[in-house]
C-alpha cells in the first residue's frame, strides 16, 4: 500500500493492484496530522473483517479525511458512523 495524500492510493497484491481516490468528507483540510495513521487504522479494520482490499482502502481514505478537517490527531466524528456510510 502506498498513500500519497491528495492523489489517494495504490494497493498492490501478489494478483492485483488498486487505485483508491481520496475521500474529503467535510471539504476542508486543516491539519494533515494522522492521516497516515488513520488510513492504516481503517484499512486494518476492514482488512480483519476480510473485505477486498479496494474497500479496505476506500474505509481507509474516509477515516483519513476526517481527521484531516481539524487540528489534532484524534477523530472527532465517530469512525464507524463514517464507515457505516460506505458499507
């Protein structure tokens, strides 16, 4: 998996690889502290519940965006409402 910012993922397996677009929730960037962290968290949770990694990655970017639309970084929105979303 590799993320760069703004111009989303590539995850690449053995068999395939994935481009995974960004996700801005709230249109705002204001602090990009733990957006990595908060990728990775969300790409693990659907990675232990053995979805496809195109939809790990895509549960991914949206945690990632929301942690990214305020200072700080820990999540003021809570993570499954905003994966709920997307399942």
């Amino acid at each position: 998996m590799l993320t760069r910012g703004a111009q989303g993922a590539v995850i690449v397996s053995r068999d395939d690889a994935h481009f995974v677009a960004a996700q801005v929730v709230p249109n705002r960037i204001v602090d990009s502290t733990g957006a990595g962290d908060l990728y990775a968290a969300g790409f693990l949770f659907g990675l232990g519940r053995n979805f496809d990694l195109k939809r790990c990655g895509q549960i991914g970017a949206v945690c990632a965006s929301e942690v990214i639309s305020h200072i700080g970084a820990r999540p003021e929105t809570q993570l499954s409402v905003l994966v709920d979303t997307i399942l």
